[in-house]
C-alpha cells in the first residue's frame, strides 16, 4: 500500500468530521461518505469534497481504507454491513472507538484494525491532529503497518497498544476529560446562582492545566480536600442544594484525602 491512501469514511459526527478533514489534508483521497442521516452525510462530504451516500449497497468497494466512526454499539453492525460490500483482499476495515475490542471486527473475516485518537472533538472546533495520540492495533502484522503508516501521516504519536490496554486509556481519558468537564460544569451552575460570568474561573482552570504538564497531578493537587479541612467543607457542602452534586463533592474529598494519607 502506498503512502497516501484512499479512503472510505462511515460517520459523520465530531470525530469522523475531523478525521476525514486531517486525512484529506495529509494527501490522502476521501472517496465518500457514508452515514445513515443524509443531512449530515452531504454536509461532510461537501466539506472535504467527496461522494456520500446513505446505503450500504452504494459503498465504494475497492478503497484502501473502510474507517468506522460511530457509537460504539453500533460498530459491530456497522461493521458486518461494510464487509458484504468491500474488496477483502485490499482492503483494511478500522474502528475508532477506544473501549471496543479489535475482536468485533475481526468477526467479519477481514482485514482490520484500530485506529484510536485520543481527544475530545466538536464540530465547531479546529483541532491540530499532529499533537494527538493516536492508539493503533492491526488484526496481522502488514494491516499493522499499513495503519501505523496512516496514523503517522496525521499525528507525532503513534502508540501500538492492545484493545485490553487501549480500554484502560479510555477509562483515563474519560476521567481526565468528560468527568473533569462536568467538574466544570457544575462549576458553571454555582456561578449562575450567583449572576457570575463562568470566564472568570477560566484563570484558575487554565493555571490547572498548565501545571500539569510540568508536575505529576498529585503533586499538583491544592485545596481544602488534600488537607481535609472539615470546616470548609462542611460548610461547601451545606450551600449546594443537589443530592447527586454533594454526593459528588463528598466523595472526590474522600478520594483526594485517602491519595495523600
């Protein structure tokens, strides 16, 4: 397989956007698009400037590249879609998802991979693919290189790792991400209590973020919780007037506090 490749994408939601948008970037020919909402299908394919469809039966059958990106449940489905319609001999079919196991895909008898970046993506937002981590796995050693070939095109990291370990990076980076932004949000809804501006945490937030590039989280940790100050936490937890929310507060204390024990 050559360097650049051509390319069938099936999805059309925050990752397959920027996805498809970096591969077409990076040389590659996006042959078209295939999503079950047509809407959004001509939307991404007019962007990057390919053919879409909304049937199985239409899809492209002789491109290097199958790449699913759709919600997890669905990848198994999807994917025994796409293998009736596909060239086996040529072509490698990939998912993206990070807690799904490389075994859905290899049921379908071709040729496959994982294909794993690791970010949060919006529409709406412009991201730099090269500084994504990308996590790879390639049902045989030559679908591996052809992947690791891809993925390097896009991206400065690209990091073999298994569906077993590549789960447990998702579990991090859910925790690191999407837990840590309803942190924020939470956050958000004491300030409107308020009639304050969410911006103005964006100091503190940032300062955070930063830090932790320089210094491990634990040794990052600040605050009322790492020195269990009952006190003031008592008194924190007596102003949020949500059950779920001073459950949450009350067990981050107690996990931050038995971290530093």
């Amino acid at each position: 397989m050559n360097n650049l490749s051509t390319i069938v994408i099936i999805g059309s939601g925050n990752l397959a956007t920027h996805l498809a948008v970096a591969l077409k970037a990076a040389g590659h020919t996006i042959m078209q698009v295939l999503s079950r909402t047509e809407e959004h299908a001509h939307e991404l394919a007019e962007r990057i400037g390919c053919q879409y469809t909304t049937h199985f039966d239409d899809i492209i059958c002789n491109a290097d590249f199958y790449i699913i990106s759709v919600k997890d449940d669905a990848v198994a489905g999807v994917a025994q879609s796409v293998a009736r319609h596909i060239d086996s001999e040529r072509g490698i079919m990939l998912h993206t998802a990070g807690s799904v196991s490389l075994d859905v895909l290899r049921q379908t008898n071709i040729r496959c991979g994982v294909f794993y970046p690791m970010q949060t993506f919006s529409k709406g937002r412009s991201v730099d693919f090269h500084g994504i981590p990308v996590f790879i796995e390639g049902s045989d050693d030559a679908a591996l290189e052809n992947i690791r070939t891809l993925a390097s095109g896009i991206s400065r990291s690209v990091v073999e790792a298994d569906s077993s370990r590549r789960a447990k990076i998702h579990l991090a980076a859910v925790l690191a991400s999407n837990l840590a932004n309803h942190c924020y949000r939470l956050a958000e809804r004491v300030m409107q209590q308020e009639g304050l501006d969410f911006q103005l945490l964006l100091p503190l937030i940032e300062e955070t973020a930063r830090k932790v590039s320089t210094m491990s989280p634990r040794e990052a940790q600040t605050g009322p919780m790492i020195r269990y100050d009952t006190g003031v936490m008592q008194r924190q937890e007596s102003m949020i007037d949500n059950d779920l929310t001073r459950q949450i507060y009350s067990l981050m204390a107690q996990s931050i506090h038995q971290d530093y024990i």
